[in-house]
C-alpha cells in the first residue's frame, strides 16, 4: 500500500476577531509625552471585557494543539497537514466535538454583546469610540472554523498536454517532491518522540523528595507522562511509512513505558530511575536516524 492510500492532506484555518485595537490618538498623546516617534509607538486597547472572547480564543488554542498538532504532522508552510487515515475517525469526532462547544461560545458573544460594549464605554473613558464595534452579526461572523481535505498529489495527476519526455520529467518531480516531504514528516514525529522522552527523563531525574523535610525538590507534572501516553497511543498511526525505527520505538513503548502513573513516578525514587533508564535506551535507539537527535 502506498503512501497515498495511507494518508491524506487536510488543513485547517482558524480565524476570530481581535478584540483590540490601535488607538491613533492615544498613541500619539504618549509619543508626544515621551518625546518619541510615533511610528515607533503602539497604543492598543482591549475593545470589551467579556471572559466568553478569552474563551473563544483559547478554545482555537487548543484546537491548533490538541488535535491538529496531536493528530497530524506537518506537510508545508501554508499550514497544510499530513493525517494518516487511521486517525481520520478520531480527527473528525474531535473537531466536531470542538465546533459545537465554539459554536456555543458564539451563541454566548452574541447574547452579551451589546451589554458589552455598553461596559466598555465606562471602562475605556475618553478611549471609547463607537465606531470601533462593529454590529453584532459582523463580528461573530469573523469567526470560523474550516478544514480543507485534498488526497496526496502524484506523477499521474498530470494530464496536461506536453512532449512525453516533459512529462515523464514533471511525474517524476511530483512524485521526488511527495517523498521529500513523506521524509520530513517522518522526521517531525522522531522528532516529536525524542523530544517527549528527553522531557520526560529531565524531569524524572531532576524531581526528589529531602529526606529531612518530606518536601518535594523540583517539579513533576502529570502533563509530562499525559503527553507521553498520548503519543505512545498514535505512534504506529503516525507512522505511515511504516519506518522500522518508529515501529520499533512504538513496540518498545507499549510493552515498557505504557500507561505510566504519574504519582506512582513521584513516590518511588526507584521507579523513577528504571522509567528513565527504560526512556534513555529508546531515545539512544532513535538518535542518529535522521541526524544527531534533539
């Protein structure tokens, strides 16, 4: 099975409104005052106070992170992404899941919308300016959530009309530029890997407890083993080449380090150590395979 029947592209684009503003005037009241250039100055002002903006935009946060970044690796600049079809299933239920809670969000700016911008006349004093707030509809109209899916490209997508030798030199430029970039998407994810682990013995080997206070020394967080066992999880769905350095990582993974117990970690200095041990020995196993490593 071939690399395009193992994946597929899709990017998603996020876009939200600001909520904040340069304001002109003020920015040329403090560059006067501090004897500046204006150009050099910037004044911007928060256009309402209301929790359910901060939550609109922290909802896109974890959008970008939690399920794009989780689920996919990257492809190009333009934001586009490689999502094995394994993950497919689990990509869309996320994301539905997600659009629902922001299309609530959005119900909530709408509602409180005006009564915010009637706040915001108190709270900015003579910074106000009506003309800053767009009608209601305009501005959550300035928020969506769109996914793009597209099948990986190849030489025989080209049916353009050309000498047969230029063809056969422009198939055989698709499909060198779909390998190189195959090849750094399976880069990102051992670099991915590398990295978690490596984070993960840092803080293992950095965390203690002073025998004489019972206090803890340093700082171990259930996040560092959550974002492990998230990876452990997706690795082999990850790794659409089949490349047997991850395939052996992923194998290693689920019989040594799965589903570890971040306060079992805490508790037991010995476990911790063989954990780390366990964590070294798979990163060393995977450092080299597309450089000297992270």
């Amino acid at each position: 099975m071939n690399i395009q029947e193992q994946s597929l592209l899709a990017r998603v684009s996020i876009k939200k409104w600001s909520n904040a503003k340069t304001d002109r005037r003020l920015t040329d009241e403090v560059a006067d005052s501090a004897n500046a250039k204006p150009a050099l100055l910037r004044v911007r002002k928060t256009l309402i106070a209301a929790p359910v903006v901060k939550e609109l935009s922290k909802l896109s946060g974890q959008i970008r992170n939690n399920i794009v970044g989780k689920l996919t690796v990257p492809w190009n600049e333009d934001g586009t992404r490689l999502l094995p079809v394994q993950l497919i299933d689990r990509f869309e239920r996320e994301l539905s899941d997600a659009r629902a809670r922001w299309d609530e969000l959005l119900r909530e700016l709408g509602t409180e919308y005006e009564g915010a911008i009637a706040r915001a006349k108190t709270d900015l004093g003579e910074a106000f300016d009506a003309t800053d707030y767009p009608p209601r509809e305009s501005i959550l109209g300035r928020y969506s959530i769109e996914v793009d899916y597209s099948p990986l490209p190849t030489g025989g997508d080209l049916r353009v009309s050309l000498p047969q030798d230029k063809l056969d030199k422009l198939r055989a430029e698709v499909e060198h530029q779909v390998q190189s970039r195959v090849e750094d998407a399976m880069e990102s994810v051992h670099a991915r890997l590398v990295d978690t682990l490596n984070h993960l013995i840092e803080k293992l080997r950095a965390f203690g407890v002073d025998a004489s206070t019972g206090k803890a020394i340093g700082v171990f967080r259930d996040s560092t083993v959550d974002n492990l066992n998230d990876l452990v999880e997706i690795l082999a769905a990850l790794n659409v080449t089949g490349d047997p350095r991850l395939t052996a990582a992923s194998n290693d993974l689920l019989t040594q380090l799965r589903d570890l117990d971040p306060e079992a970690l805490r508790q037991n200095a010995s476990h911790r150590n063989d954990v780390a041990e366990k964590a070294r020995s798979i990163v060393e196993n995977l450092t080299g395979f597309f450089g000297e490593g992270s």
